[in-house]
C-alpha cells in the first residue's frame, strides 16, 4: 500500500491502541490540534513520513511497540512497519506553544473553550524552547483568546520580544486583527497561519460565531504582501458539511492569494461531536485538488518551516506526502 493510501486511512480513523513494550516517552498530551485535551497522541512515522494518532483503547488500529520506538502498525488486512517518533513539544522538531490554554469564543468543532489552560508567561515559554532547543528546526506560537482579541494579540507580542530573534525559524498561528500580520513581521516572524476553519463563509457564520471570515481574508491578503507567497498558511476543516465543490472552490480562493491551504480531517468533538469523520476516499479526491491547485499557483508545500505544513502530522500535505 502507497504512504498516502495508508495515511488516508488512519487519517479517517485517527486513532490506534498501543500494546508491547510501554510507550509513554512517545505520547503527547498537547492543549492544542485535533484530539486537545485527550489521552494524548503518537507520531507514526515511516520512511520519513508521519501521521499522528489520538491514543484510545478502542481504536481498531493497533501499534505494537518493540521498544526503542519500533513498531508494527496493524489494521484488518493492512501492515505496516515504522518508527514512533519522540515529540518535542506537542510535535516532533519543534517547540510549538500553546500561549493560551483556553478561549473566550465558542467554535462549534473546538475543545479548547473547555479546557482550562492558563496562560503562560513569557519566562515561561522561554524555559520550555530552552529545554529542547537542541532537537527542534522551528518555534511555533498559537493561542487560544483570554479577554480579547487585542489582548490575545499583546501576550502573544510579549513572547516574540522574549524569544528574541532565533537562529531558526518562527510561526505565529493566533485570530489576528487587523494589525496582526505587520506587527508579526516587525518581530522577525518568518511565517504565519490564519484560519479560514470553514470552506464558505456560511458555514463559517455557523462554526465560529462572533468571528470574522472577511476579517481573516484581509489578514491573509496583507500576510502575502508582507511574508511572501507560500509563507502564509490557513487551515480549512474538512468535514463540517461542505461539499466537495465548496472545498475545491475554498482551497482555490487560498492558492490565487499565495496561501498554502492545510486542509484538516475534522475530529469530531464538542458541538460536532455526532459528525463522522471524512472517509479515506475523499481525503485522497480533496487530496488530488489541493495538489493540483498548488501546483497550478505554483506553491511549494516542501519550502514551508514551521507549524502543520512542516509537521504534517494531522493533515494530508501534497508535496510532501506524495508528489
Ligand atoms: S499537523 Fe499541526 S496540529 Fe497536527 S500535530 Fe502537527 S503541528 Fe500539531
């Protein structure tokens, strides 16, 4: 079986059951990404490539763990042969940080405003970068929103002046306003994600109310301007009852401004916790777009540095999963 019919179909899953030798070194329990605040997640990789699964006792996707972090991954009639990889923090090669643990907004599909993170001081982050600076290639910063906005905006300033310029590169991914992407690049920030979440603007209105689809294109826009076409990302759930025209029809708006589309298997949780997830099938068809629409806008998923296009854990990425 190919890498990408493999990963699409744990993809679909998106979780396995761990037995043999004791794996906790390699599970990440992380505030942020698909499955935040659950019994944690481990990074399937083989041949170079990975997947991350949710750790859950009833998955029917198995991983054996012969110690050292080899392992064999079994799921019907399918087998594969790979390596757990260690994270860093929350994936592995990098130190991506949650600033804020939880948020004042309510997104349908999100865990996170009922998670009840703190958040964390810049001395803080700082210590936490140290701790593994000598087995990561990127800083990526998110957060979720305590107060405001704005506020969101400030404690996330703070941390960059904190970091200080790094001999390797830093991602922001927050809710930005309309000051967000200048004020990032005057930190020296190299690359940005602003999520478009939904692929209409109506389901968006109905996914993240209080939030604004237009305000996040303008953002978008200004990013390119500023960061370069293919420095600038923007997660799209896939899953929340879009039609594959939509999907297409999103994916497109994003590569003809030079953004670099993450296209994200929803994990059904919270308000959408009776979705189904996407089947194998249509990750692969979204995957053939995605792939066709970067390459007609000639985007280059292989020249992205930090955040999910470089983790590829959660998501198919065209270009760097297949080619
Ligand atoms: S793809 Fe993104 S959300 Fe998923 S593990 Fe990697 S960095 Fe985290």
């Amino acid at each position: 079986m190919r890498w990408i019919e493999l990963k699409a179909t744990l993809l679909a899953i998106g979780s396995c059951r761990l037995t043999g030798v004791d794996a906790s070194g390699y599970i990440e329990s992380s505030s942020a990404g698909p499955g935040a605040g659950g019994a944690g997640s481990v990074f399937f990789s083989k041949g170079g490539k990975r997947v991350r699964l949710s750790v859950s006792p009833d998955s029917p996707v198995l991983i054996h763990h012969d110690g050292d972090g080899r392992v064999h991954l079994r799921f019907g009639t399918m087998e594969a042969t790979g390596i757990l990889e260690q994270p860093a923090l929350h994936c592995p090669r990098q130190a991506y940080i949650t600033v804020t643990g939880q948020c004042i907004f309510s997104c349908k599909y999100c865990p996170v405003p009922l998670n009840e993170g703190r958040a964390k001081t810049p001395e803080e982050i700082t210590g936490m970068i140290e701790s593994v600076i000598d087995r990561i290639d990127a800083i990526s910063i998110t957060s979720g929103v305590i107060g405001s906005i704005e506020d969101e905006e400030r404690r996330v300033i703070e941390v960059l002046k904190r970091i200080g310029r790094q001999d390797i590169p830093i991602g922001v991914s927050i809710y930005p306003t309309r000051n967000t992407p200048d004020l990032l690049y005057s930190e020296g920030v190299s690359e940005v994600k602003f999520n478009l979440e939904a692929a209409t603007p109506a389901l968006f209105g109905e996914m993240c109310p209080g939030l604004s689809w237009d305000g996040i294109i303008e953002s978008l826009d200004r990013s390119v301007a500023l960061f370069g076409r293919g420095n600038v990302f923007s997660n799209v759930i896939l899953g929340l009852g879009e039609t594959d025209e939509e999907m297409e029809a999103c994916i497109r708006l994003l590569t003809e401004r030079g953004v670099i589309p993450v296209i994200r298997p929803l994990t059904p949780a919270s308000a959408v916790a009776s979705y189904g997830r996407p089947s194998a099938k249509r990750l692969l068809g979204i995957a053939d777009l995605h792939h066709d629409a970067l390459k007609k806008a000639g985007l280059d998923t292989t020249k992205a540095r930090t955040m999910c296009t470089y983790c590829t854990g959660c998501d198919i990425v065209p270009g760097r999963d297949f080619e």
